[in-house]
C-alpha cells in the first residue's frame, strides 16, 4: 500500500522540485493560511461559537435534556444541523482561514 504521508518525500535527495512548482504549490496554498480579513471580526466570531459550544455541552448534560429519549435524540440532531451549518456560514463571513 503506498504511503499517505505528504511529507514523507523531504528526506528523499532524489527528489527535485524546481522554483516554478514550488512557487505553484504555495499559491494553493496561501488562501488557506493567510487571514487578509477583520482580525477582530475573526477573534469575535470565535468568542461567539466558543460561547454557544459551551452553553450547548453544559446543557447536554442537564437533568431537562436527558429525562427522555424524545428530548435527547431531537436535541442531538439539532446540535449536528447546528454544526453542518457553522462551517458555510464562518466561511463566506470570514473566509477558509477563520472557517
């Protein structure tokens, strides 16, 4: 099975990669790594999820939540709807980088 490993190639002297191939892989690259938005929009759209993640976990385990299935299976669902939607919406407020 060949290996999966990106990197496993650095130690390898046989490989060669010229300035324009490098220079093609950075620029895919860059949109990912670098924040060119609101550093304080990002830090406060974080602050925000991190607030809604933790009342979200300290309300699962609350006696309300897990007194019968109809309320626990419904909540869960909600809780993953919730998180299949954060991530669309992080990216078109703040980009791939914040997202």
């Amino acid at each position: 099975m060949p290996s999966t490993d990106p990197t496993e190639w650095f130690d390898d002297f046989s490989v060669h990669i010229d300035d324009e191939e490098l220079l093609e892989h950075a620029a895919t690259l860059e949109p990912t790594l670098f924040h060119e938005g609101s550093r304080i929009g990002a830090t406060l759209w974080i602050i925000l999820v991190s607030a809604l993640a933790g009342a979200f976990s300290g309300f699962t385990f609350s006696d309300e939540v897990q007194s019968s299935w109809l309320i626990f299976i419904p909540y869960l669902i909600a809780g993953g709807l919730v998180l299949r939607a954060l991530k669309p919406v992080s990216t078109r407020l703040l980009g791939p980088t914040v997202a």
